[in-house]
C-alpha cells in the first residue's frame, strides 16, 4: 500500500490540476508548446524535461519487460509521456503497485502450500 499512495495521490492531483488548466487555457495544447519552444530559455526547460521523459520511457520499457508486460501493453504509457509528461510514469507506478500489491497474497499462500 505505501508503493501506491504517493503515485496515486500524485496522479489524481496532477491530473486534475491538468484537466483544470486545459479547460480555461486560452490556446490549445500545440500552441503552448510552440510558444515555450520560441524562446530559448524556456526551449532548455521543455528540452530538458522531455530528456526526463525519454529517460523514465527507457524504465518503463526496461521494468514492463522484467516484469513480462508487452509492448502493447506499454505503449499507452509511452504515449501518455510523451503528450503530458509526468502522467504516463505515475500511471505506470500506480498500476505496478496495484499487481504487485494483487499477486504478494497469492505468492505467500502458495508458499505454505
């Protein structure tokens, strides 16, 4: 339960903050993000937190396959990171600790079997 609370709190509030965020922009999402890339100071923070983003893919990736998960299965993650960033990792980490959390009972019980 303590994998599950800080992603999912996070999650929950960033999304929300999110959906607020896009309900009253006055632009769509596209054109912020050409805006932030017009100039280069905040060109470097967009590079860089989508650096962050190809890194935390890489995980996903690396983790989903240790774990048995396929690409399909993956892919909604990387699309999900690559549109709002931090959500595809939190969801990931959310849904990682729901099937951790799922299959650790039936692992002991099948232990003391």
């Amino acid at each position: 339960m303590k994998k599950l609370a800080l992603p999912l709190i996070t999650l929950l509030a960033f999304s929300a903050y999110t959906l607020y965020v896009m309900l009253h922009a006055e632009q769509s999402l596209l054109q912020f993000g050409m805006q932030l890339m017009s100039s280069a100071d905040t060109a470097q923070v967009v590079i860089d937190l989508y650096i962050l983003a190809a890194l935390a893919c890489i995980w996903m990736y690396r983790d989903g396959r240790a774990r048995g998960k396929s690409l399909a299965y993956l892919l909604p993650f990387f699309a999900l990171t690559a549109i709002f960033v931090s959500v595809g990792p939190l969801l990931y980490l959310v849904l990682k600790a729901l099937d951790t959390g799922s299959k650790a009972p039936q692992d002991s019980a099948s232990a003391t079997a």
